[in-house]
C-alpha cells in the first residue's frame, strides 16, 4: 500500500476502524451473553416492545424515539452519542442516499424509452432518475449506467432496416435477454445431431398446454440449446431472436401477438434458425425475428422459416384437408391431437391466410386460443420484479433442474 500524505494514511485507518467497529445488533448480542438472557428478558428490561428495538438494532426503522437510544445506550453501558453514531451509520448502510449526475441523466435520456419502460412496469416513474438507474442497472446486471453499451440491430440476415423510432426499445430488449443468458450460462455442449433425433417429438409438447413448452425446453438445455421467455415491450413486434452465447445457441422468446399458438409457431421458427442458419448466427451473434424489419432479404429469409414451421407443426397437406372444417371446433380438435399438434395453432394458419379479407380472423383464434398465462414459460423474468439479474435468474434456473 502506498501512500503520498498524512490524508491517506488517515483515510486508510479510518476505513480499518470503520470496518471493524461492532454494529449495534454484534454489541447487543455480545451483552446477551455477558448477562446470559434471552432477548425478550433484554427488551423487557429496557420497556421496549420488540418490534421496535428490532428495528433499532438492524436499522431498519427510519424513525426512533430518542428514549428508546437512551434505553439502548444503558443497557449496553455505552455513551448516547456512540450508539446514536451506530444507528445512524446502520440507517445509512440500509437506506442509502442516492445520487444521480446530469450527465448519468442525460445518458439515461439519449439511451432508453422511458415511456415502453413505465409501460412495461420496469420503472414506476419516468421523472425519478436515481430510481430509473437502479431499475435499469438490475435488469441488465450492470455497475454503472455508463457501462450500458447499445448492442448493434445490424446483424445476421439484416442490414439494419428497421423503424427508427423503436431502436432503443429493441436495443434494451437485446441487453436484457444477454445479460439473462450470461447469468444462466448453460454449461452443456451444443450437440446438433441429438437436437435433429429430438426435433420430429416436439409438436407433441404442444398438446401439453400447462407444461409442454417447459418441459421441451429442459430436453434442449440439456443439448445445450437454451430457451427463455422475455415479456414483450410496447412499440416492438418481436416473435423471437436466436443468440449465439458462449458459441451455443440461445432461443428467446416474446410473442407480441400473445397467443399460445403464436409462441408456438415462433419456437419452431427460431429452431429453423439454430438447425440452419446457426453458421451465420454464430458469426453475427444474434439474429431477431422482427416483424419491424422492412429488408426484403430479411423478409424472404423469415417467409422460409415460417414455412418450415408450418409444415413441421401440420403440413399443408393435412392443413387443406381440414380447414373447410374450421367451424367444428370438437373435429378440429380431435384433429389437432391426432396429428399431435395444439388445435388452436390450426385456426392462426388460418388467420394468418385470411386476415386481409376476414375480420373475424383473429377473434376466431381468441375464442379457441388456450390462455398464455396457463402455458409455464422458462425464465419468465417479468419487468416489474425489482430483483437483480444475480437475483432473479439462480432461482429460476432450477426449472431446468427440476
């Protein structure tokens, strides 16, 4: 340790003697063993309830009544001004005062969509930038909001087409599901020809509304594949992205649309991208499906995909034998499960084929749609949790275990 002056020296033995001076709580706990009582026999003593002095000796109670210090400081035998010294400094250490610059403000402003934020339920407020940053920090695992580097949209497949206005959501977006990944960090190998054995069963997980789409998921990070869930944000119509993450691919799914059918078709969709396009994923490290994206290559590439997933989930074939059918919904089920298949991804092929010319398209696909919130997704991290990503994600990386 080096150091230049008398300041430093002192600084440094302040830091030691701060971090070895007992909380209040050691100092208690400490007197507890000298007059061997139990806590409740203490509180008594002092005429304290023990709600309140608990919340005095962990600093968890904004405001105390000065008596309960005098109490405090008799009992423990030491000056008022050290134990009012203590609690201060414990308040402090739990209710930090936060401050925010004008330059992390206007950082924030130049990066962010406060608005699809609030919208979301990542922020409460779009006037409070200490609590802004801190929300945006957990989310993205960050230490300083300056650390925040807007990823590229120009990669596989894109020139970078896309509605402008919407940038810094779909950048947002990225970070979010990148730092998720990096904090589940799959530790199984990519294996491509186990992924081409499992691919014909699983339609199948389709028909198992609650748990299918989980319990898929947890066969795939076994081969190194991961597979999450992350809420869709206003303004952005994002079905899905495939992220190469530590050279294994990675699913993220969203589903604007919000229909159990549609998450369907856009996993099958995104597996097309890692079983085909992996090569240039790998290279470019992500690859969005983004209705947004107006390039024509972009779009035709999509309109393969598309056409992968529905002739995986029901072939054409099989699609012009029953959708004359479309108003027997108990046939189109009895179908559907027959040809192992969810009977509602049947009637968004149709609305998918008619929507220009029949308004009842979609109403049709509500009427008959499983709802979303019953299908378990995996990492469904929603916006508002206020968790950390170190947090949240170890908690829910146990779906894949279990």
């Amino acid at each position: 340790m080096n150091f230049t002056n008398q300041d430093d020296i002192d600084a440094y033995l302040d830091r030691i003697l701060q971090a070895n001076t007992p909380s209040l709580q050691e100092l208690f706990n400490q007197k507890l063993k000298e007059l061997k009582i139990a806590k409740t026999t203490a509180y008594n003593l002092m005429g304290v309830h023990t709600t309140t002095m608990k919340g005095v000796l962990t600093g968890s109670q904004k405001q105390v009544d000065v008596r309960n210090l005098v109490k405090l400081a008799n009992f423990l035998q030491l000056p008022l001004e050290q134990v009012a010294g203590l609690y201060i400094k414990s308040i402090e250490k739990n209710f930090p005062v936060n401050t925010i610059t004008a330059k992390e403000v206007n950082f924030i402003k130049q990066n962010f969509d406060l608005a699809v934020l609030k919208k979301a339920g990542l922020i409460e407020t779009i006037s409070d930038f200490d609590h802004i940053k801190n929300r945006i920090l957990a989310r993205l695992g960050l230490r300083s909001i300056f650390e925040y580097k807007r990823p590229s949209i120009d990669v596989a497949f894109s020139s970078g087409a896309y509605k402008a206005e919407s940038n810094l959501t779909r950048a947002f977006w990225i970070s979010s599901a990148l730092a998720t990944l990096s904090e589940i960090n799959n530790p199984n190998a990519y294996d491509r020809e186990a992924l081409v054995k499992l691919f014909p069963r699983i339609s199948w997980y389709s028909t198992n509304i609650q748990n299918g789409l989980l319990e898929v998921s947890k066969l795939l990070f076994k081969l190194g594949v991961t597979v999450i869930y992350q809420p869709p944000l206003q303004a952005l119509r994002i079905n899905g992205a495939t992220f190469n993450h530590n050279s294994k691919p990675a699913i993220v799914l969203s589903n604007h649309r919000g229909f159990y059918a549609t998450l369907w078709i856009a996993f099958i969709h995104e597996l097309y991208h890692v079983l085909f396009d992996w090569s240039e994923i790998k290279e470019n490290k992500y690859h969005l499906t983004d209705d947004d994206n107006e390039q024509l290559s972009v779009q035709e590439r999509e309109q393969e995909a598309d056409a992968f997933a529905r002739e995986y989930l029901l072939p054409n074939k099989k699609y012009e034998l029953i959708r004359r059918y479309l108003n027997d919904y108990e046939y189109i089920k009895e179908f559907g499960l027959a040809n192992h298949v969810e009977p509602s991804i049947i009637y968004v092929f149709s609305a998918l084929d008619n929507q220009s010319t029949n308004r009842n398209a979609w109403a049709r696909v509500n009427k008959f749609s499983p709802k979303l919130d019953q299908c378990k997704k995996p990492i469904n991290w929603h916006w508002d949790d206020a968790r950390t990503v170190e947090e949240a994600i170890p908690q829910y990386i146990n779906e894949y275990s279990s």
